[in-house]
C-alpha cells in the first residue's frame, strides 16, 4: 500500500511536466519519415528526468535505459503521426496542443505522443523509488509505424539487438489492458490485356474489364471469411485501383487494384494469397504482396514486406494477469480487457517474434487520425501509474 500511494503521489505531482511535455511534442510536426525534431525533444526529456541511458539508433528509433537487472521489459509509443488532412475540420491548431477544460487537443495527442509524456515520467519515478533493482527498462519512441507498423521494432531486435522478455504497448487504450488485435497486409492483383485503338476496341482486350469479375469475388470473399470470437472477422476490400494505356483513346492494356486486407486468427500470408488467387478469373492475373522501402528521417531504408501478422496473447498469461492485477491496486477497480481495432507495432514484437506484450495507454482510439485528436490530462497521470507500478508487480509473479 506505502508503494502504491508514493507512486500515485508522485504521478500527480508531475502531472503539469507530463501536459508540458506533451503539448511540446504535439507542436513539432512528426509525420512518418519526418520524426527528427521531436525524437530531439523527447531526448532532452529524457535526460532531464534522469534516464541511465539514453541513444538514438540508426533508424531514428530513440531508447531510453533505466536499470540494468536481468528481467528486460520494454514500454513502446510510436511518436510519428499521421497528417492533419482536410485544416477545415479542425476546431483547434492541430499544432497548438491546447489544453482545455482538463484536455489536450492536436494532432498525436491520442495517437500517440501521450503515451510517450506517461511512460517518460514513470521511469523518472521507478528511479526515484529505486524500484530496477532486478529488471532492466527500456522506453522507446519508435519512427514510421504510421507507414509501415512493425518495422521500428523489425530494427530494434534485429539490428540493434534488444529483444525484451515483455513489453507493454502504450497506443490508446482508453486506460484498457488489450490483448491483440487482427493483422493486416497490402496486397495488388493485376491483369494484362492487349491495347487497341478505341474505336475498334474487339481488336484488344480490355484488363480492366478482365479485373471486374475479380473485383466482384472480392466482395463476394469478404462476406465468408471466417470469424473469431476474440479478434472478429477477417475483411478484404479493395481501396485503389489503377490503370496502363497508351491514350485515352485506347483500350487499356493493364489494370491493378490494391486491397486492404485485414486477418484474423488463423490467417496467414499465404491463406489470404491464395485465396485471392483462387477467386473465378483471377487464373492469370497477378498477385503481390506490397513491399515498403522509404527511408527514415535518418536516411536508412530497412525493406520489409507490407505483411503485420495477427497477434493475440492468452487472458491468463502471466503478463495480462501482471496486468489486471497492478490495474486492481492502483485503481480499485476491475479492469476491462479487450483488443485494438487498428494495427500496432505488436505485429513485429508478438506477432513476428513472439515476445509476450499487452497494450494499455491514455486515450480512446476513436480520436485517432481524427481532427478531434484529444487526451485527456487524468489520463496521463493514471497511465503514468500503471507504467511505474507495473514491473514491480510482473516481477513478483515470475518469482
């Protein structure tokens, strides 16, 4: 209980830094590819408050250390956020970080730069109280998941060679505990045909009309994929569409669509490929998985295929169980445990490596990529809690 309140007294009593810091943050433009000037002033917070250890890899990826004991825990917030989009939308500066009636809005508030103000002030208390004795802490503020989730963390373990015992994602929970969410891919379908003067358009064959039956088992194939009882169901739909001609006045002679394909349990790469290939008229046409290779604001470009596996961690996993039961001291209260709609960086940390992670962050999703993008100001001092309480409590249940 005398551990509780100290660290519920502390998170108060840095609340003003923790809405300081993130409004800062909120007003640094930080799209993906374009994270420099706010990785720069999440360092400077980071030294400030105390961390053993502070560096920025090569990517752009910045990492905070505090303690060095043999049990590595990491708490992960992707700081770059999408645009701003339609400015007319917006009832606030998206890069004002306006602080009203007990919340801030702009653009990365909730998605998810509050996070980040949470985390940074919960190592400073985990050092305050002397609390790394046997576990090692890494925070990190990840580039590019906006464009590509995943690959920040595909570097982390591969290149710079931290791969934690667990982690705790801090995207907007709505102070939540989540414990998956479906995966996803990108994929194209192709089709050639023959081009031929307009005018006579028997002499070719058309690809986009070879394109539309797929099109059509497209929708078709959505309505029966299969549905789990955690995750939902499986989608796939097709989001773009381009064509090849040689003028206006030609039949086209290649036609691609790009789909948005959304996995459940069970669902793989190949299942969802040789699905679409299996579609009526598809036979010939040409199905790839997208690749993403645009460099980082360091100029490093990683290749990855554009494929974020599902992931989903068991509810009575140590980890969920370490969960509930720091959210039950800190907040007297049951918790709700329940899963993401979106994508995160759990696709690469569980889903590719198998690292046991959960997710529990300021905010609700539903102001993600919106122009009312908001968090509110107590919801940073209650995760700040359970970020500072959390190890201790993991800890003990390994024991």
């Amino acid at each position: 209980m005398e551990l509780k309140n100290q660290i519920s007294e502390l998170s108060e009593k840095y609340k003003d830094d923790m809405v300081a810091f993130l409004r800062d943050m909120v007003s640094i433009p930080s799209t993906s590819c374009n994270e420099k000037k706010v990785i720069e002033r999440i360092k400077y917070e980071m030294d400030k408050v105390g961390f053993d250890e502070v560096i920025i890899d090569k990517m752009g990826n910045i990492i905070g250390r505090i303690g060095s004991g043999k049990t590595v825990i990491a708490m992960d917030a992707h700081i770059d956020t999408v645009d701003v989009g339609d400015s007319s939308l917006w009832e606030v500066d998206p890069f004002e970080g306006e602080l009203r009636d007990g919340i801030i809005y702009g653009r990365g508030a909730s998605d998810q730069e509050g996070g980040m103000a949470s985390m940074v002030y919960a190592g400073k208390i985990i050092k305050e109280l002397g609390l790394t004795d046997d576990y090692t802490l890494y925070i990190t503020g990840t580039v590019m998941e906006e464009d590509c989730d995943g690959l920040c963390w595909q570097y982390i373990i591969e290149q710079d060679n931290i791969k934690p015992n667990y982690v705790v994602i801090t995207e907007p929970t709505n102070l939540n505990i989540y414990r998956g969410h479906r995966g996803r891919m990108e994929l194209i379908v192709t089709t050639k045909g023959l081009s031929c003067h307009g005018s006579a358009p028997e002499r070719g064959v058309n690809a986009i009309y070879k394109m539309v039956p797929i099109i059509q088992g497209i929708e078709k194939l959505n309505e029966n994929l299969k549905e789990d009882p955690f995750l939902g169901k499986g989608t796939v739909t097709v989001t773009q569409i381009f064509f090849k001609s040689p003028s206006q006045c030609a039949v086209p002679d290649e036609c691609t669509i790009q789909l948005d394909r959304r996995l459940t349990a069970g669902e793989t790469l190949e299942s969802a490929v040789a699905e679409i290939k299996a579609i009526k008229g598809a036979e010939d046409a040409i199905v790839e998985v997208l690749t993403y290779a645009q460099p980082s604001y360091t100029g490093l470009v990683y290749p990855t295929d554009k494929y974020y596996p599902t992931w989903v961690i068991d509810e009575k996993h140590v980890l969920i169980e370490s969960a509930v039961e720091t959210y039950k001291e800190m907040f007297n209260e049951e918790p709700k445990v329940d899963k993401w709609t979106f994508s995160t960086n759990g696709v690469s940390i569980m889903g590719r490596f198998g690292i046991p992670t959960i997710g529990f962050g300021p905010a609700n999703e539903v102001y993600a990529h919106s122009p009312k993008d908001q968090v509110p100001v107590q919801h940073l001092v209650e995760a700040c809690k359970f970020y500072a309480a959390f190890p201790k409590t993991l800890l003990n249940n390994l024991k």
